[in-house]
C-alpha cells in the first residue's frame, strides 16, 4: 500500500493510492499517518478496500509521507564509494546522527538555501519508518519493526557540517533539509529492502546512481545496532546513508546547489522526488 498525505502544510490529511494509482482520502478511517496511528492503522489495511474511500479531487499538494516525527535518525557514510569520495575511511559501525524534524518538508517543497550558505548539497538515500516500537532488538527480528520504507533526500550544507565545529547536525537540519515521500510503501510491498536502485538528478544531470545492496550496513543492521542506544517509535525514521555523487565529491571541483536548479531523485519502487531550489528569503 502507499500512503500519502495531502493537502496544504501544516493541514494535511490522510490518503493512499489505489491499484489505479488514484489518491483516496483516509480521512474517516484515521486522523493522520504518524506514530500510534501507524501501529494502529497497518494491520487493518489488508482488510480495507481502497475503492469504497472517497476519491480526492484534483492534484493536491504531497506533504511528507509521514507526520509528527519523532525522531530522524540518520545513517552517515553507509556506502564505500561515497565514504571514499568524501575521503572518510570505512565505518566499523554504524556512524550515527540526528537531523532536526523541524527540517521535514515535502516530496515536491522547495529545497530552501540557507542564509549564508555556499555548499547546499543533496544526498539520495532509502528511507525506514518504524512501526513498533523498538528497544535491544536482533537483526533477525528487526524487519519485523519497519512499517515501510520512503525516498529520503538529505540535504547537507557542507560548510555547516564540516567546517563550522562540533557535530554534523547544524549541517543537516536546516528548514526544507529532510523531504520525505511521496510515498510511505509498507513492508509487504518492499520484500527486500536490499535490492532497491536509487538515483539523484540536479538539472536532468545524473550524480548518484547506487544501490542499496551497496550498503555496508544492511536495513536490518541499522534498525537492530539503533535500537541498543535508543528506543525507536512507530512513526520515527531511520535515513539509511547515501551513494557516491554527492555535490561534495565532484572532481575536480565540488559542485552545490544554486537558485534556479530542480533536484529529482528517486527509490526504485518508493516513487520520486521533485525539489526547485530556492534562496532563503531576509
Ligand atoms: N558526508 C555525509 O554527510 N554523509 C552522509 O550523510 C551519508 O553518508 O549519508
């Protein structure tokens, strides 16, 4: 199934996609896709059927797939070839960071450069939404936590990362850094979360072209090794790392985003991204 939520920000309403791919309200079977309603709502969807919910008219704006975050744990350095690119050795375990929820936007929301900002980056990456709440769990059973996966764009501002001290999060969490969706796909339709082509565009130009059977640490890997150091809830998000082609990485020189460019990019099976880039406003 692929749930969405429509409608204006700050106001959206439940929805999913029929097998026609039309967007059906979800309004008077939940409130909302997030937390406690996620846990409530995915063992009643194989019993619902879509075409008795009500058609939503015209083309509504997508907010992101998920609401009420409560937590956006982020997986750095998860693929050799982006580790390599950005100079940074191997990770012997996961490398582990928050980006702020304040900093979740929309699958089609502007991508907003920052005050002062040279480096805007992009970082494609599969996306994971806990269903369960999770605490000290096994890689066996970690699957069985996901409620399902969505595209995660990470944008980084590099100079903020890297060069301004402390932790990677100020370069991470600025306002419109974290779109999610179009789509929350559940689990049974991602039978194996390692076999997913993922890919980024700036301009109709391809940077990243990765797959997720790249990752060093696997989806399983990161829900099990997350959940010794924190307890993850039903509606939190796990972005699982990024492929190589990041603005950082180019040769000779890097590239990053400017006001004007459209950022695409895409999960095979998870739907795609569409972001214009715009300056801040003063
Ligand atoms: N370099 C950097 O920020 N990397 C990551 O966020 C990542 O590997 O996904």
């Amino acid at each position: 199934m692929k749930l969405v939520r429509y409608g204006p920000k700050g106001k959206e309403r439940p929805g999913l996609l029929d097998a026609e791919g039309r967007l059906r309200d979800l309004s008077g079977v939940v409130p909302d896709i997030q937390g406690p309603v996620l846990k409530r709502l995915l063992p009643r969807l194989t019993r619902l059927n879509p075409t008795r919910l009500p058609l939503v008219p015209g083309r509504p704006r997508l907010g992101p797939c998920v609401g009420g975050v409560g937590k956006f744990v982020c997986i750095g350095l998860n693929y050799k070839d982006h580790a390599e690119e950005t100079g940074a050795a191997y990770p012997k375990e996961p490398v582990v960071f928050l980006k702020a929820t304040s900093a979740i936007s929309g699958p089609y929301d502007p991508i907003v450069i920052p005050r002062g900002s040279q480096k805007t980056d992009w970082e494609v990456e599969l996306g994971v939404v806990i269903g369960r709440t999770a605490r000290y769990i096994s890689e066996a059973e970690a699957l069985e936590y996901v409620a399902g996966y969505c595209v995660v764009n990470d944008v980084s501002e590099r100079a903020f990362q890297l060069e301004r001290g402390g932790q990677w999060d100020k370069g991470k969490s600025c306002d419109s850094f974290g779109p999610i969706g179009p789509y929350l796909v559940t689990r049974d339709e991602v039978p194996d979360p390692q076999n997913l082509r993922l890919w980024l565009e700036v301009d109709g130009r391809r940077y990243q072209n990765g797959h997720t059977r790249e990752m060093i640490f696997s989806v399983a890997q990161l829900v099990s090794y997350v959940s010794q150091f924190m307890s993850l809830h039903p509606g939190d998000i796990i972005a699982t790392g990024t492929p190589a082609g990041v603005g950082l990485g180019q040769k000779p020189e890097p590239v990053y985003l400017r006001p004007g460019q459209v950022v695409r990019l895409g999960v095979e099976g998870l739907g795609e991204q569409r972001h214009r880039v715009v300056a801040e406003e003063d």
